[in-house]
C-alpha cells in the first residue's frame, strides 16, 4: 500500500480532516522542489547526505513535513505517515496538539525570552515547582539547559565541582555502561559507548569506566533478567571497590539503554545501583530524557525500583514535542556544596544563552498538566499490552533474536541466524529496508541498526498501532527475503 494522501489507511481512526495544502503541490513547493532546495544548503543530523542524492542510484527520499496532525505527518504532496518513533521520542500527546499549541501562543504574546542570569519568570518558577512534584524525593532543585546532551554535561560537571568543592578533587572519572548512549556533545560523548562514535572521536574524549550493561539480551541460557541484574551489580561492584576514590558518579539510562539498541534491563539493576553509590561515596546519574514522562509504564523509570537518583536528567517528552528544553534535578545536599560567597569560588559554572526561555517552560508547564489532567499512565498500559499481543507472534520468526518491551517502547531484533544471534553484517542495511517499505505504506519506521522499534506519541489507536506492526511484519519479510 503506497503512502496515503491525505486518507487514512482502511481500518485507520480519523485524526481529523487534513490540512488546507493548496499551494503546497505547485512546482516550487512539491516534494521534489522542497528536497532539491533543501540539499543545495542543508546538512542533516545522524545522515550520510549521500543517501540522499546519489547519482544512477535509487535514493534514500528526503521528506518535507508541512504539517502534523495527532499521530501522524503530512507531506507537502498530501501523504501522510503514522509517526511510530514520535519524531525522534519527543511528541507525547501528537502533533499540533491544541493544549501545547494554545500554551505556546499564549505566551508569545507575554513573553518570548529573558536572561536568565540576574532574571526570572513565572513560567520556569512553575515548571520547577511542578518537576519538584512530580519527581522522586528528594529531588528539590532544578537546572536548566536547552537539550538532552546539554543537561548531561550540566550532570557530569555539577557532580565533578561538587566533589572538587568538597576537597575531593581526586574525583574526575565516570562509570557508564557498555551500549550506553548519553548525546552528542564531547562530554556526553565521553560517558557513551557507541564504537563508531568512541572511535572517531577518541582524541578528544575523556575515558570513562565501563560497567557491564544489565542488558536482559546477554542472558545465559536459563538466566533470568532478574539474574542478569544481580550479576552485573557483583561486577559493579568489584569496578567501584577498584575506581570509587577517583569516580564521581555512575550513569546510566534506566531500565531501557535507548539508542544502544533498545536494550532493556530489569529494575533489580537500578536499586542495587543506588546502594552501591551510597556505600561508596559516588552520585547516581539517571538519563531519563528518553525513557521518562511514561514512556516505560510509570511517569519516571527510576519509579520501578523506588529509587531517587542524585541528577535526573529530563529533556525530549519535558514539552510534549513542540519546543527544545531539558532539566537537570538534583538534591539540597548538592546545591548547598555551591551556596557560598562569592569570593570563595564555589559557584556552578554553565550558561546557555536560550536556559530557562519562557516560550518552553510555559509548554512544559502544560505537558505536566495534561499529565495530571488526564489518565495518561492508565491509557499507555491498555496500548502497550495491545502491542505486546500484536507483536508476540514475530517471537517465532526465524530470523528475530528477541521481542522486548518496556511501557511504550517496544525493539525486534533481526539476526542472520536465529540460534547463534548472529548479527546481519552492518554493510547490508537490513533495517534500512524495513524503513523504506514502512515509507512506501505510510508509517514512519526509523531502525537502529538491524533493531526495529516501536515508540509511538501516546494518542495513538489501536488501529494505529494494528497498521505499524503490520507494515513492520511485511517490511522484515522483505529485509530477510535474501
């Protein structure tokens, strides 16, 4: 079934009629136009360009989003796509959503920007109250930056000056775990272990300390995820006894290591994690800017091992998708090592021209409403165990390692053999395959790797999700076919 222009796919829930386009399928605004214009100028993210644009090849489509609406895309041919990875796990609530819209507009009108050095505005004041709410205690101050990889550097160093403020400066290295993804920025990058980025980057990175990942995925025949959990925390263990005078904190995404391949871990892990940091005197970092506001089953992941984290990281779902903002929230114990006068030298040193701008505080502010407003943790159960059932059968597929599922994020791993999980070679890009079919019927599949995964913004249907599995099990029919 091609990609669907401005019409739903049978059997597909109305979103609402599609957008007035007129004008936007005239020659200089057409699909074509639009991409042909676009790779004269722009270089894009995560993308070898050449996909794009190479000659006597059939080439990777670059799409030009004109609107959105819910859970889906619109191009500026009029095809829609059912958005199954939520732009990049941002959108919560789908596009264009009127509450976030509405917030945003609002404050437009009020406010656009502000120092935040010296300065101060209602929204961010709220937006800190409300995240001090909603977090674990005793979480109780907020910082905040402009992205994901922003507020990990905002964590690795405030864990660092806290440690040199109290005389321990002998505390600069970090325990990541192996397959563990922080960002993009070289001190996120520092504390990732993705190899092509460690391996291009190595002179200008600092050398973190890996701890074996929990990852359920390296399971001994036999063993449990549970199990798997324990024993890393004995090897963890053994890494702390070894490096805890010289390590500030241990990182880690929790229960689901996202863009390592959505490995996915058991909650054991994160417990024991916060007693060891306890007993030997480093923080706990938790990255939830991917796996927090109810992607894994409860509003913040650590919420599943009922543990607190020294820094939760917080960025993508903060503002529901519209606008960049993160958050770092840490304990009084650690801003009180930086409240001192100013000639002792003790104050935190990081600023972002755009911190705390008042356009996404105030649509952050609302995401948290409608979180409150609505039972939003309540209706994701109901659409995870429909994908749970939609994808149970593909556990039986000759050439898929595992189904995992965490919440709302759900990964199929495709192997060339089933018994050995012997991987596809990269080179052959059979995810890649799985991404354009999904194109061709109007759904947006993006794989990591050769892992195919399912994070759709939270207002999507059941028939919804019935049309991304679908089109996923016919595209890894035709990525396996040879």
């Amino acid at each position: 079934m091609p990609a669907t222009r401005c019409a739903r796919p049978p059997g597909l829930s109305d979103h609402g009629r599609c957008a007035d386009h007129s004008g936007m399928t005239s020659s200089n605004r057409s699909n074509a136009a639009l991409a042909a214009r676009d790779l004269k100028h722009l270089w894009h993210p995560c993308t070898q360009m050449h996909d794009h644009g190479a000659a006597g090849t059939d080439p990777v489509p670059l799409l030009p989003i004109v609107a959105g609406e819910g859970a889906w895309l619109v191009d500026a041919d009029g095809r829609r796509y059912l958005d199954g990875i939520s732009s990049w796990w941002t959108n919560l609530f789908g596009h264009a959503h009127p509450r976030l819209a509405g917030a945003l507009a609002e404050q437009a009108q009020r406010l656009e920007h502000v120092i935040f050095a010296g300065f101060t505005h209602e929204p961010a004041i709220a937006l800190a109250e409300e995240l001090v709410r909603v977090t674990p205690a005793p979480l109780q101050r907020v910082f905040l930056a402009d992205n994901g990889s922003a507020a990990i550097e905002v964590a690795l160093k405030m864990s660092f000056h806290y440690w040199l403020n109290q005389g321990r400066g002998e505390k600069t290295r970090f325990i990541a775990l192996t397959g563990s993804y922080h960002g993009e920025t070289l001190g996120a990058l520092s504390v990732s272990d993705v190899a092509l980025y460690r391996k291009t980057y190595a002179p200008l990175l600092l050398t973190p300390i890996l701890a074996p990942s929990p990852d359920a995925y390296e399971a001994a025949p036999g063993e449990s995820a549970e199990e798997v959990a324990l024993r890393r925390l004995d090897e963890l263990r053994t890494l702390l006894e070894r490096h805890a005078h010289e390590t500030c904190a241990v990182i880690v995404e929790p229960l689901v290591q996202c863009a390592g391949g959505m490995r996915m871990y058991h909650p054991r892990y994160l417990a024991g994690l916060r007693r060891l940091c306890d007993e030997f005197e480093v923080h706990f970092i938790a990255d939830e800017i991917a796996v927090g506001f109810g992607r894994t089953g409860s509003l913040f992941a650590c919420e599943q091992a009922q543990v607190s984290p020294d820094f939760m990281c917080l960025s993508k779902g903060l503002t529901g998708g519209f606008l960049p903002l993160s958050a770092v929230l840490t304990t009084e114990a650690v801003y009180a090592a930086f409240y001192a006068e100013y000639n002792a030298g003790k104050a935190f040193l990081h600023s972002h021209s755009y911190t705390g701008n008042p356009l996404a505080c105030r649509v952050a502010l609302e995401t948290l409403a409608i979180f409150r407003d609505e039972p939003v943790l309540a209706r994701n159960r109901e659409l995870a165990a429909h994908l749970q059932q939609r994808l149970a059968p593909l556990r039986e597929h000759p050439q898929v390692a595992d189904v995992r599922q965490c919440g709302m994020i759900a990964a199929v791993e495709l192997v060339a053999d089933k018994r050995s999980r012997r991987p596809y070679p990269a080179e052959e890009r059979r995810g890649l395959r799985v991404y354009l079919h999904a194109l061709q019927r109007g759904a947006l599949l993006r794989p990591l790797g050769n892992v195919i995964y399912f994070m759709p913004p939270y207002v999507v249907t059941t028939a919804e999700i019935d049309h991304l599995v679908d089109t996923a099990l016919s595209g890894i029919e035709r990525a396996v076919a040879d």
